[in-house]
C-alpha cells in the first residue's frame, strides 16, 4: 500500500491534501497484484497552467518513470 503523506511534496499540497489521498488509493487499486509491487511515487505537486488546475504527480512503475495530471480522486490522465 502507498502512503500519500510518504511521497516528496505532499506536504505543500494543504487543500488538495485529501484529494491526493484518496487518488493514490484509487490508483493503487486499479492496478494488478504484480503491477502494484513495482510503482515507486516520485512526487506530487500542485500546478495551474494552459492545461488547468491539477495535481502533478510522478511515479515510476516497472521501472519507467511517468508522470499523471490529476483532476479528483477518481480522475487522472
């Protein structure tokens, strides 16, 4: 299991703090067994551009680094 407050930035987040909570859960358990022992978070952080408001976070999984715009607890591309 992942643990938001674990990952690097998590504690600037203040507002967006459950939202992140709740994503990383939703996150980790649309992923498989195998999958999930290899996803690695990175960092998270907060961000406002062209794109729009959203939370970045980077992750590594299988080894290859990613990273997720996060929109809500049940939303991320």
């Amino acid at each position: 299991m992942l643990i938001a407050e674990n990952v690097k930035g998590f504690e600037k987040l203040t507002v967006n703090a459950d939202m992140f909570r709740k994503f990383l859960n939703n996150f980790y358990n649309s992923w498989g067994t195998e999958a999930r022992e290899t996803i690695k978070p990175i960092s998270v952080k907060y961000c406002n551009d062209n794109s729009g408001k959203y939370l970045r976070f980077d992750y590594k999984i299988y080894g290859k680094k990613e990273w997720l715009h996060v929109t809500s607890p049940t939303t991320w591309y």
